[in-house]
C-alpha cells in the first residue's frame, strides 16, 4: 500500500514537472482559471507551483554541473 501510495506520488510531481517544463519554454501554461471552484483552482495552482519548484531545482543542478553543458547552435 505504501509502495503504490509513493509510486502515486512521484508520477504526479513528473507530471506537474513536465507541465513547468512545457510553461517555461513554451510560455504555455496550464489554465487554473477554467475551474469555478476556487478550493480546486487553489489546489491545482498548489500542485503546478510543485513542479516549478522541482523543474527549478533540476535545471539549477545542471548549470552548476560539468555533467552538463550548452549546446550552442550554428
């Protein structure tokens, strides 16, 4: 139970995460507004607010990284 409960958990932070990641080069962004319920809009804000924090993360790692590098193209 606690297994599928994590399994659950971590799937939902990739997705919010792919959602940070489609907002920020895209400028796209998922449309809380749609939502009359102000108690789901304000959970779903909670939840996308998640990914950009875990996408921020990600993308600090791998400028502070030598894993990583700048493709520059030409």
């Amino acid at each position: 139970m606690f297994g599928k409960l994590t399994r659950l958990a971590i799937d939902l932070v990739a997705i919010s995460t792919l959602l940070a990641g489609i907002a920020r080069s895209t400028g796209y962004h998922f449309n809380t507004r749609r939502f009359k319920d102000a108690t789901i809009r304000n959970l779903l804000d909670s939840y996308l607010a998640i990914g950009d924090n875990v996408f921020a993360f990600a993308s600090g790692f791998a400028v502070s990284s030598s894993f990583f590098y700048r493709k520059i193209d030409q």
